[in-house]
RNA sequence: GUCGGGGUGGCGAAAUUGGCAGACGCGCUAUCUUGAGGAGGUAGUGCCCAAAAGGCUUGGAGGUUCAAGUCCUCUCCCCGACACCA
C-alpha cells in the first residue's frame, strides 16, 4: 500500500458488492442427495416489505443469520441462505387503500428497496432463490397444497362470528382490536358477525404438536409457551343426572378426586339449561340477558365479583346421589370444556368466591397431610389426600382421582377426557390481499353428494357434511389469479371484496360442468409462511406437477437447520408452519417432521430512548444513514456487539462509534505495515489460535457479542506487539469477515493480494505454536476470601504452592503461626481455612 | 392472577457453569498530539475512606458450602404473552 489512507468504507462497499455479484460468490452450492458434506440451511424470517423500507431491527436479525452462513460456508458446509418477501396480509393492503393503489402495483416498488438495503448491508444472499409469497407463480402452489389439505379432510367450511367494526363496515383481524373490544384505528366498540368460514382442522394434529416438541432445539421459553398454547388438559367428563326431568349436566373436571365437595353446578348463559329454565323462570331470564349484553370491558373487569342465579333446578351427584342446585353464572363460558362445572369451593378459588357471594357450602375434601385439619378461608388447590369422599377418603389425590374414575366409568356415570387449549384455525379471510381460496360451490354437486376426496384418509362425517358441494379447482385452473381492480377495499356486508368483481363469482364446476360459484374469501397472511422454506429448499422449482412435487419430496436441504427470528411469532407462524409440514409429511410429499430444527430468538431493538422506533415519537434510526455515515460493517459490528443476540437493546449512536473504532484500527494496522515480517511473535500466534477457536466456537452458539469481544481483544494485543507475518495475519482477516464483510474482502485483495474473494476462503486453522508455559497462576484464598495469586511452576503439587503461597506477600501475614485445614482444587483454587 | 423472560459499575455487558466478580465496548478524568473535528496516542476509572491499610459489592432477606452472580427457601421490582380454561 502507498501512503496511510483514511478508513473510508463509502469509498469501497459498494465495489467490493460489485465484485461478489460478478464472481457469483453467493450462489448456493447444490445439496445433492448424496453429498458427503454437512449442510448448513440458514434462514431468516422473512419480512412484510413495507413501504418504511428495512428497520434496524430487520438489519440485526438478517445479519446474525447472515454471520452464520458465512461462518458455515468456510468451515466446509453446504450452506443455503435465501431471501424473500411475505407480501400479502393487511398491512399491505392499509397502506395501499391509504395511497389509493393496488397493492400489486405498491409491492415491486418496496421490495426494489427492501433489496437495495439488503445488498448494501452485504448480506450474502443467493437471490436466484428469491420470490415474494404474491407472485402466481408461487401462490399457484400454495393453492395446490390447500386443495390437497382439503381433499385430506382437514378443512371444513363453518358459520364462525369474526370481530366487526360496525363504524368501518368491516371486518377485522384480532391483532386490530384493542384490548378493551375497540377498533384500534376508530376507536369504535366491536362487534360480532357471524359468517361462513373456512376453518383448518389443526386440532387434529394437537398431540403431534405436542409431543414433537422434544425434537426441537428451540429457546426453552418459547417450547413452554408453545405447549402451554396447546394447552392438554386430562380429566373426566361426569354425569350429573337431573332430577325429574331430562335436563342432565354434563361437567368437565380434571380434578375429579374432589367429587365429593361439590355443592352447586354452574351452567354457562348459552348452556341449554340455561335457556330452557328462562322459559319458565323471570329472574334466569333477566339474568341470561343482561349477561349477552356485557361487553368486551366489562369482561375484562376481572376485579368483579362473580354473579350467578339460581335456576330452581336440581341435579343428583353420581356417587351419593345427593341433590345438587343448578346455578348459571356468567364466569362459566359456553365455549370451555363442556359449558358447565361443578362448585368445589374448598378446591377452586373462583368457586370459593361464588359460594362465599351465594352462601353456599364450604366441603373440604382434601387435606395438605394426612390427619391434618384443614382450616378454610380460602380454597386449598393443591393435591393432598381425601377426606370426607366416603371409601375414598385416605387415599392420595392421585389415588383418588384413579379410583373415582374408574368408578364413574364403570357405572357409566363419567369418561375420561383430554381436553385442548388449541382450537381449530379460521383460514378465511374477507379480504382483497391474500390467495384466492381455489374452490367453488356446486349445488348439482351437493345434491349428487359428489366428493373428492383423497381415498387415503378417512373424512369424519361432519366434515363431510359441512363441506357438501364444494370442489377444488383442478391442478390445471391453478393459479387462480387475484384479479386486479380498482376498488378493492373491504365491503360493507363483511363479505369478501372479490364477491363485488363482475365476472368472479360465476364459474362452472370442475366435477359436474354445471354453474357453480367461486368462493371469494381469500387465505391469511400465514398461508405464505407455511411453507416458504420449502419454496426456497426445492433445488428445481417446477411448473409442472410432477417437477414441483419432486422438489418438495427430493430437497436435501430441509429441515431449516438455523432458524432466526422475534419471539412475537412464538406460537402461532411457528405453530401453523409446523402444521402443515406434518400433514404434508402425512401426504407423503416430505419426509421429516418438523421444519425448523433450531430457532433463536433476536431481541427487539429500541430507540435511544428506549421506546419502541415510531415516526410519531420521532425516533426512528434509518439503516441508509447509518450506512451514508459509517459503512455497513460499522453498522453490522455494532448490531452483533451491543448484547447477546435474544435480548432487547437500545440504540445507542456513542456504542456505534465503538464498533466504528475497531474497524478503523483494522484498517490503519493493516494499510500501513510497509515491511514484511519475518517471524510471527509465538505469544501473538498463540492468542490468535486461541481467538480462532473463541469466534468460531461463540458464532455457532449465536453469541455474537462475546465472539466480537475476542476479535477486540486480539487486536489489542496485535497493535501493542504488530508481529505477524502474512500467513498469521491474513487469518485474523478471515475471522472478522462474516462480521465485516466489506472491509475483510478490501484487505484480502488489496493487502495481501488474494483473487479469491475471503468469503470463500477456509476458516483458518491453527499454527503449532512452540510456547512453554513455565508457570501458571493459582488464586490463594484465605477463609474463603481472595487474598492474592502465586506464581507456580506447571504441574506442580499442593506442597509447592503451600510452600510459595506461605511467605508470600499480601498471604503470608493471614497465615503466619496459624493452623489451617487446604482445600485445594488442581488449576483453580488454593483456600487456606483457618481452624 | 397464570405462564415465560429479566434485575451485575455512570451506561451496554462478561464470567470456562460453584473457584480472582466487572473481560470487551461506551462514557468519564488526566496528559500528549493535531490547523480544526463526532480525530488519534498514553495512563487511570466498581463503591466507601484525604491517602494507605482496610472494608463493602451481582434487586432484598435468609440458607447450603472451604468457596455462591451461579444451588435452595422466602421476598421486591421491570418486560413480554395469555387472561374467569373448569
């Protein structure tokens, strides 16, 4: 290099960005089936492209996949780290009503930007893999794979209500309704409407879900949160039979070892008996009426206390046939368990309180310990060991819940049941912005009872029911494209904007030839995030059938071996994608289980302030100015450093210098050294072996931030002893380049004049370094407390140590004529305890 | 309320998993250098005490241990998700 040259990354980025394209430097090397080498598939997920353009929160997660997958490539991987874009859903199609566009004209536009950004940041992505979930060419697919799911039974079509803005005439998602039950953007109360829907049977898979969590290497939060989603509940179900009439109840309990406590049954408002005994009776009546009426508020109010009323009903218990009065009480909701419990008070603090209110009964019937007296004032709900249960009693809850069971079932009085948090998923939306739903209904064919269904599967009857007389499109009217218009915004009867387009509605049918009519919901935003890594994973795509389902079935790359991402998507993306990729395995177009086989988390990344980046707070930090000013790889080292990966952070521009700094010094260490070294300094190659090992070891466990630190504390070491020679100091280029890949790559060609890019260079060994550590430090406590270090010759043994530790200075004055028992640990710990 | 994640210098954090608490970075102080700078070098920087000696220190209180940021019990605060789930 000629003279010192400022550190000027505007100056090179951009060329060193021109040079990869041209050398093609991050295409995807083929997965074959038979590759011998691992393989590395690194995927993050993948972004709305808004309008805003990249957020540095998107610059933190893509950058942490994207050190990773440089990290891999030169340790020798197979590595796939592809790019697209989710691009339907309902931001779009807001800010698009909003410019007054279509969204098919708004979309192109940001993701040119979205790209731009990307690039800029040096992301090492294989574009020739890119697509956006809104292009025909892939939503024709992801068509395809709905109509299979259908013809596998899995969808059904239901009168379900969806929340409805009354003041917007339209029909709204739930992350748009506020928590008090208003439309988040007019602020009016919501209603509800009831309409048909398409609705995915994911309860059917809720075991699977479940149980394949055990597979996953994901953050341990986010599993527990996962299956607390799905929520399996084992219980019973039991029968308490009515007294006179034929209005039996039906109760779900999983805590069935309480039996004998029960004073009162409570039935939901919408439970039949409920509305039955209205009929005869004024104040149930009142009472079920009023309880309609309460809105989302006032449910909320979890500080109110519990109402019910009596409905002058009785039931018998199972086991004592002892009258039992019927209640209905608004805190028991229709849609849980079986719309009616029993009232243990002693066991189940909201039935403490209903009784407290109503002055019914408090039977304790289980007690902490055996023979102890159970003292109540509030409910006791934990397990323990029955009392008062009759032959039960003395028995352990568990016993006793084994034995009541049995009993029940035995006499027909009650059966087991498993119960689920997870509910089937609504896959209908009323909206322009999404994949058209391939289906039509025929009323020739519902008359016939014509049916398509995949004769693999058994298809339950009420699913057959449901759906009688609606046929998939076959595979070659697929895509069904979106078809473009003007007004597209959502329609004041709820229904689907497509209903209003001339010419969508009527078709003919598939099967039967006859006049039949399009469905003209389209799917949610998480139709495309389904299955998008397979999209990427398939090394042919394919426009035929038999092409796509090859590339699907022969993809060596899947599943997703690093998955990065926000933990807002911890249930339900991850959940849904997890869905399909079982029934697609159950289809036999894959072979695996599960798609995602590790997931990290990315923390959130605040403004200065430590609020959330908004424009109206005025505290939003733009990517391209932080690139204008200081380079991306200031931008990337900065993002990785700040804090473990999972965590949220603050911006700070004073830490961004930090990162800044580092790469200066980089920069001025390397362009000014004007003689070639002879002989590296051993110290200096060993710390560098030793940060080799450090960076790779950190990068594999996303600990970026420690793995940034070690690169900083070498180049401490570097610049106070500059004594490498080029083999040696091309490797500390190596190391820092999947953090900065700009600068490393400027270096490489124009210092040590390599012609092949560093990205594709092997991750460096480590040289045999002759050093003799002669001496080793041993930390000396006394009673437990540091009171200095001694200098040890290697291996030597606890006499020696005594011996230095004893006339030692800042030790030897606590030890001086006392007597002391040693712990001393090998490598670690020297403790004289005085006695 | 339930579940999950956290609490360590002025700040972001580290700690080989029970063995020298505060690596690395920011900031700050002193000093040198530069025509200037959101520039660079050197030294210092957890807290208390004028300084040394010494003492204290990982939200708080107990406990286990030769030894606790790390393990156990209780407790306080912050963030996120769900929320009358039987």
């Amino acid at each position: 290099m000629e003279d010192e040259k400022k550190y000027n990354p505007n100056e090179f980025e951009s060329k060193m960005f021109d040079l990869w394209e041209k050398e093609n430097v991050y295409s995807t090397s083929i997965q074959s089936s038979g590759s011998k080498r691992e393989k590395a598939f690194c995927l993050s997920m993948f972004p709305y492209p808004s309008g805003a353009g990249l957020h540095v929160g998107h610059v933190r997660i893509y950058t942490g996949t994207d050190v990773l997958a440089r990290y891999f490539k030169m340790i020798g991987r197979d590595v796939l780290h592809p790019m697209g874009w989710d691009a339907f859903g309902l931001p779009a199609e807001n800010a698009a009503i909003k410019a007054k566009k279509n969204p098919i004209d708004m979309v192109p536009g940001n993701i040119a930007n979205f790209k731009r950004q990307m690039n800029m940041l040096g992301l090492s992505y294989d574009w020739k893999r890119e697509f956006s979930t809104t292009d025909p060419s892939y939503y024709k697919w992801t068509q395809w794979l709905f109509i299979q799911f259908f013809k596998m039974g899995l969808l059904y079509k239901r009168n379900t209500p969806i929340h409805w803005c009354p003041k917007c005439k339209t029909g709204l998602a739930e992350e748009e309704v506020l928590a008090n039950g208003t439309h988040e953007r007019c602020g009016s109360e919501i209603t509800k409407k009831e309409l048909p829907q398409w609705i995915f049977r994911i309860t059917a898979y809720a075991e699977q879900l479940l149980d394949d969590l055990k597979l996953l290497d994901w953050p341990k939060g986010i599993l527990e949160m996962q299956k607390n989603w799905i929520g399996k509940k084992e219980g019973v179900n039991v029968q308490f039979k009515a007294e006179g009439s034929n209005l039996n109840v039906e109760c779900f309990t999983t805590r069935i070892d309480t039996l004998f406590g029960v004073v009162a049954v409570v039935v939901a408002p919408e439970h039949q008996i409920a509305v039955e005994s209205a009929k005869e009776n004024a104040d149930v009546k009142t009472y079920i009426d009023e309880a309609q009426k309460k809105s989302a508020i006032d449910r909320e109010d979890n500080t109110k206390k519990k109402t019910g009323v009596f409905t002058t009903h009785y039931v018998l218990h199972p086991l004592t046939d002892k009258k039992i009065p019927v209640w209905v009480g608004d805190y028991v909701l229709g849609s849980v368990g079986t719309g009616a419990v029993m009232v243990v008070p002693a066991h189940d603090q909201r039935d403490y309180d209903f009784a407290k209110v109503y002055g019914l009964d408090v039977i304790p019937v289980v007690a902490p310990q055996k023979g102890e007296k159970q003292v109540v004032n509030e409910a006791y709900e934990n397990d323990g060991i029955a009392i008062n249960s009759g032959k039960y009693s003395d028995l352990s809850s568990y016993e006793a819940r084994k034995a009541i069971t049995a009993d029940l079932e035995g006499g027909n009085k009650g059966k087991k049941m498993i119960s689920y948090h997870l509910r089937d998923w609504i896959f209908s939306r009323q909206r322009y912005w999404g994949e058209p739903i391939p289906m039509v209904h025929c009323e020739q064919c519902a008359k016939k009872g014509t049916t398509v269904y995949n004769k693999k599967f058994t298809i339950p009857d009420e699913v057959q029911t449901a759906n009688k007389g609606w046929i998939p499109l076959t595979d070659k009217q697929l895509p069904l494209e979106l078809p473009y218009t003007a007004s597209y915004e959502p329609t004041d009867t709820g229904e689907s904007p497509l209903s209003a387009i001339p010419g969508f509605t009527e078709t003919t049918c598939p099967v039967c030839g006859g006049k039949a009519q399009r469905e003209t919901d389209t799917m949610p935003n998480w139709a495309g995030s389904c299955w998008y890594f397979m999209r990427f994973a398939q090394e042919k795509r394919g426009e035929t059938l038999p092409e796509f389902m090859q590339g699907l079935q022969n993809s060596s790359w899947m599943p997703v071996d690093w998955y990065l991402g926000g933990a807002e998507h911890a249930v339900l993306h991850l959940l849904y994608a997890r869905f399909w990729v079982k029934a697609l395995r159950d289809l036999g177009l894959v072979n695996y289980a599960e798609p995602f086989l590790r997931l990290r988390n990315v923390g959130m990344v605040l403004a200065e302030d430590h609020r959330k980046m908004s424009k109206s707070w005025g505290n939003t930090i733009n990517p391209d100015d932080v690139v204008a000013q200081y380079g991306a790889d200031t931008l990337r080292m900065y993002e990785m450093f700040m804090a473990p990966f999972n965590m949220e952070i603050a911006w700070s521009t004073a830490a961004l210098q930090g990162g800044h700094r580092f790469l200066k010094r980089v920069w001025a260490l390397y362009t000014s050294q004007n003689h070639k070294i002879e002989k590296s300094n051993p110290e200096l190659v060993n710390k560098l072996n030793k940060t080799i090992q450090k960076v790779g070891d950190d990068i594999a466990q996303t600990k970026f931030n420690t793995a940034i630190a070690a690169l900083m504390e070498f180049l401490n070491a570097y610049e106070a002893t500059p004594e490498l020679q080029d083999s040696e100091a091309k490797k500390f280029i190596q190391i820092i380049a999947p953090f900065a890949p700009f600068i490393t790559e400027k270096i490489w060609r124009d210092v040590f004049k390599e012609n092949t890019s560093v990205h594709l260079s092997t991750w460096p060994t480590q040289t045999e370094v002759d050093i003799k550590e002669t001496s080793v430090e041993v930390p000396v406590q006394v009673n437990g407390k540091f009171r200095g270090i001694v200098k040890v010759p290697v291996g030597a043994e606890q006499e020696e140590i005594v011996k230095v530790a004893l006339v030692a200075e800042g030790i030897q004055k606590y030890l001086e004529g006392k007597k002391y028992r040693l712990i001393y640990v090998k490598g670690k710990i020297c403790n004289f305890v005085l006695l």
